[in-house]
C-alpha cells in the first residue's frame, strides 16, 4: 500500500479559513475536509485537524451522497434539514391540535 501525500498547501488554507469561519459553514468544511481525505489518508487528516477517525469518514461519506455519488436513497444535507425542519414542524402542529382539543372540551363542558 503506497503512503499518500500530505494534504496540499492550497487545499489546508481553505480549510482553516472554512473552519475559522465556521458559523454557518459547516458544509463548506465538511466538503473541503473530503477534499483533504481524497489527497491524504483519514488518518493523517483527523489527527491534523484533532477529528474522530469515524466522524471524519461520515463527513466524507455525506459529501459524497450530496455530490450524487451515495446510495439513491441516501438524504443529501439539503434533504436533512427539509426534513428536520419538517418534523420540527409537525411536532409543533400536534402541539397545538392537542391544546385547542383541550381547550374545546373545556368550553364544551363550561357550556354545559
């Protein structure tokens, strides 16, 4: 097995922009640290950027379904959040079912 290279000057300084901006750039780094694992091992880049070996290989893994390259019916990052927000959601919706349901057999039985 041949030693793969150290991970380019040029693809590192993105990287440690991306993370020094990291409010709201989480995909951003986590497709630019893919880009890194492609030119060095998994290993070499978890350490360097004091990651898991397994969150950095997940992160390599979404970066790969988002780039249409995953299994099809693996959700894309886009697909993730639609649907966290969607549950967010519903959640909140069953919420309010529930108090008005409440709030009708109340006035129901004051009615009374």
């Amino acid at each position: 097995m041949t030693a793969k290279a150290e991970v380019p000057e040029e693809l590192a300084t993105q990287l440690a922009n991306a993370i020094a901006e990291a409010e709201g750039a989480q995909d951003k780094v986590r497709r630019l640290v893919a880009r890194a694992v492609k030119a060095s091992s998994v290993g070499a880049v978890a350490r360097e950027l004091d990651l898991t070996e397994t969150a950095l290989r997940e992160w390599v893994r979404q970066a790969e379904i988002d780039a249409g390259r995953g299994q099809p019916e693996a959700l894309t990052t886009d697909e993730r959040a639609e649907l966290a927000q969607l549950r967010r959601e519903v959640r909140t919706l069953r919420m309010e079912r529930d108090i008005l349901k409440k709030a009708t057999a109340f006035f129901a039985k004051e009615s009374e």
